[in-house]
C-alpha cells in the first residue's frame, strides 16, 4: 500500500457518521455545519513520543489519549463533542503501528458521536495534534471565570493514579494494571461537564494536576480557596502512598489525570452530586472558595501546609 492509499485506509470514514458533516476527509478542507443558536468550542493538543508518552507506548493507548485529551477541555466547557481533525506526523507509513492506533481513536470518537473530518499526515519525530470541535448553547459554555465566594469546588473521580503509574514506569518498578490504565486510557469526562452547564459557576480539567490547575481557574474568576487534603478523592494505591511518606504531590502535582475541577454554590452541591452520580461519576466536595486569592491547603491534622516552604520539587515551577 502506498503511504496515501495507507492513509486513506485508516483515517476516512472514522469515528460517527454525523449529519451536520457536508464534505468530510478526502477535499482541501472539511464543510461542516454548526447549529443555529450553538457557539463552536475549539481545542488543540499535541502529544510529542519522548514528551507526552514514551516512544515504545501502545499505539493504541496513543490514539485513545490523543484524541481523549481534547474531549477532556470539550468536557470542562460543558461542551458536546461533534468534530476532530488529526495531524499525525510519523517516521514511516507503518500499518502495524496505524492499525490500532487509528482502532483506538475511532472506539473514542464513536463512543462520544465524533466525526475526524480531516487532518494533516507527514513524515518526521512521532506526534499526534488533535483538534477537537463541541457544541454549546449560546451563553451556557461553563469558564474558569466565574467561582463565587462561597462556592464549594470539587473534583470527578480520584486525584494522582495516572502520577502514580508514570512515577513507577520511570523507576522501572512494575505498575498496578489499573494505574496504568489511567495514565494510557484517561476518561474524559463529557457526560459530567454537559451535567454540570447551568450548576458550575466555573470548571476547569485537571491535566496538570490540582496544584496549578485550580490555581489557574482561581486567578480567572479573581478569588481564592480553602482546600481540605483529607477530602481529596484518592483511589487505595495513592492514599497508601501518601500514608507512607506523607508526600501529596501525586493528588497535587502529577498531571495527566483528566478529571474536572467545578465550582458550584453551595445550595446546588446535593444537585450537582446527583447529575454526576446519574452519569456514573463521582463529584467531591474538597474546599471552599474565598474572597482573599491564594490557596490555602489544610493538612489531615489541620495545619496549614505551604508548597513553597516545603522540599517539593514538583510545585517549583508552579
Ligand atoms: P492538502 O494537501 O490539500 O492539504 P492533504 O493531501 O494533506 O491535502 O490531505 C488530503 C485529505 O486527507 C484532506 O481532506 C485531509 O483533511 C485528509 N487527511 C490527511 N491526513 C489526514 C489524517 N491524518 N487524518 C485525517 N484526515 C487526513
Ligand atoms: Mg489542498
């Protein structure tokens, strides 16, 4: 097979086959349809091999990620998913890698109604860009401004499992399958964010870990937090960690985790548990928003605890 004809195996046609889709993969561009009264939201990620994920990964678990990641800023708007398009730079035209890779991407893209529409192939350091393309009503896109004194933040799932896996494939240690599964096939929250449009006050996804992330969302909605460690939502692995060495940069500093961070106020927090809970999710209360910025994080035994004062690299460049 040709490099093109190799191309045009694997990426047309994938993923949904939507009706707002005009002219697809295939022309000099894609002829796509945005409803009447929904504002396009656009994301843009690149994941480098050797950067984002070793060079030996699964290329199945690189085609799921590259395209969960941008389902992930879709779902911390609260925005549906509807288009891609992939730019796929690669040594050689390689089915035994394409295959799965593009198998993964398209079992992603059917599960959340996406359409690739098109994209960009050359030659060159493995990369993977994916641009994603949701819906929102006019107005209801949910921003990291927005939290209100008194809001109560949470986050979806458990904090620190995709850390975990990547700190023990570094250290050559052998890796819990279901920590692995975390950093190679995040979940995208879609289903919680499109919940949560109309209760969060502001949102944000964690790729980066809760450190700098809620910082991010804070300093956009120009208030502060109190953030209580023992709340945070850990799975065993990480708590035991933690328990050990008393060290909260897996919750705090790894990234890659993929769940959301949502403000909501107070009397909407039952509200919000439900929806999440009726889309399998688990939403936890961790803090409160507060007037003066900063952060202030309180230790399990109620001190406060102070990332600058503390001997931990990771929050340096934070
Ligand atoms: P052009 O040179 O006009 O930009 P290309 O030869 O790059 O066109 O691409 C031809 C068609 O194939 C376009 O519709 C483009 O969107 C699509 N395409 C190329 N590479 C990919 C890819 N990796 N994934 C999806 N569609 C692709
Ligand atoms: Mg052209």
């Amino acid at each position: 097979m040709s490099e093109f004809a190799l191309i045009r195996h694997f990426f047309t046609a994938l993923g949904a086959a939507r009706a707002d889709v005009a002219l697809g993969v295939g022309d000099d561009c894609a002829l796509l349809k945005v409803p009447a009264g929904q504002q396009l939201a656009v994301s843009i990620d690149t994941l480098t091999a050797g950067v984002h994920f070793f060079a030996d990964c699964a290329p199945a678990a690189v085609g799921h990620k590259a395209l969960a990641v941008g389902l992930s800023d879709l779902a911390a708007m609260g925005a549906q998913p509807a288009w891609a398009t992939l730019a796929l730079t690669l040594p050689s035209a390689d089915a035994a890698w394409l295959a799965p890779f593009s198998a993964s991407f398209a079992a992603l893209a059917h599960a959340h109604g996406v359409q690739l529409v098109g994209g960009d192939t050359t030659r060159g350091a493995l990369s993977v860009t994916v641009q994603v393309h949701g819906f929102i009503p006019d107005g209801a896109a949910v921003r990291r401004a927005g939290a209100q004194r008194g809001d109560v933040i949470c986050v979806s799932g458990t904090l620190g499992d995709a850390g975990l896996a990547l700190r023990g494939l570094l250290s050559g240690s052998a890796v819990a399958p279901e920590l692995r599964q975390r950093l190679e096939y995040p979940t995208p929250r879609v289903q919680l964010g499109l919940a949560l449009r109309g209760l969060a006050t502001a949102m944000i996804d964690l790729s980066d870990g809760l450190f700098g992330d809620l910082a991010h969302l804070l300093t956009a909605s120009g208030v502060g937090a109190e953030v209580a460690l023992a709340q945070l939502p850990l799975s065993p692995l990480v708590a035991k960690v933690i328990a050990q060495d008393g060290d909260w940069a897996l919750p705090l500093a790894s990234g890659d985790d993929y769940e959301l961070c949502c403000c909501v106020p107070a009397a909407q927090l039952a509200t919000a548990q439900a929806r999440a809970a009726a889309v399998g999710v688990a939403l936890q209360p961790i803090g409160r928003i507060e007037a003066e910025t900063g952060v202030r994080w309180r230790l399990p035994n109620g001190e406060m605890w102070c990332a600058a004062a503390g001997s931990y690299d990771h929050f340096a460049n934070s």
